[in-house]
C-alpha cells in the first residue's frame, strides 16, 4: 500500500505541477520558468507545512508521508524540469536569467522551509 501511496500522490503532484506550468506560460508570456518556480516554492511550503503538522500530532497517520509528503511534493517540485529549463535559458544566450533563477529558487525553497520548521 505505501507504493501505491506514493505512486498516486506523484501522480497528481505531476498533474498539478503542469496545469500551473500551461496557465503559467499562457498568462504570465514571460521568458522565465515562473510555473516551475510556483510549483516548486509551493511544494516547498506545502512539505515544511505537513511536516510540522503531522510531527506534532501524537497520532501517526501511515498514509500521509507517502502519499503527500513523499509522493505529491515530489511529483508537484521537480529538480530536472528546473535543471533543463535553466540550461535552455542558458542556451538561449541568457547567462544573468538562468542564474537568477537558481539563487532565488534555491534561497527562497530553503527559507520557506527554515521559517515554518523552525517555528515549530
């Protein structure tokens, strides 16, 4: 059942993760990963809020790390969409866009963490 958890949770963290992507593209008309960026500082948010949550219940619910904070978070952030699409960027002769992106994804992921978890 755990495999099947994350397999489920990963499932509609992908879906959710390129339907913001499509609206993304669509509206923002920006030269800049904004969908993946909001997915992923939402995915960031998301697991430091559910880890906080759940570690503070004195219950422990078995399905939730796999199929949430294992599955959804993983399929809803993605390091390898966010790899690729800097080195388009980058082989787009952008050099400053990529490398923005990579500084305030990483530092604003980290202290969205940090903040939550270290409130806890």
């Amino acid at each position: 059942m755990f495999y099947l958890y994350i397999f489920v949770g990963g499932g509609l963290g992908s879906l959710l993760r390129y339907i913001i992507t499509k609206i993304s593209d669509q509206t923002l008309l920006v030269n800049f990963p904004t969908g993946t960026f909001i997915s992923n500082m939402l995915a960031c948010l998301m697991l430091a809020i559910l880890v906080v949550y759940f570690s503070a219940k004195s219950i422990h619910y078995s399905w939730i790390e796999p199929l949430l904070i294992i599955g959804f978070c993983g399929g809803f952030s993605t390091f390898s969409t966010f790899s690729n699409e800097n080195f388009k960027l980058f082989d787009e002769g952008y050099i400053i866009l990529p490398i923005v992106n990579m500084l305030i994804s990483v530092t604003v992921g980290f202290l969205l963490i940090y903040f939550i978890r270290s409130k806890s």
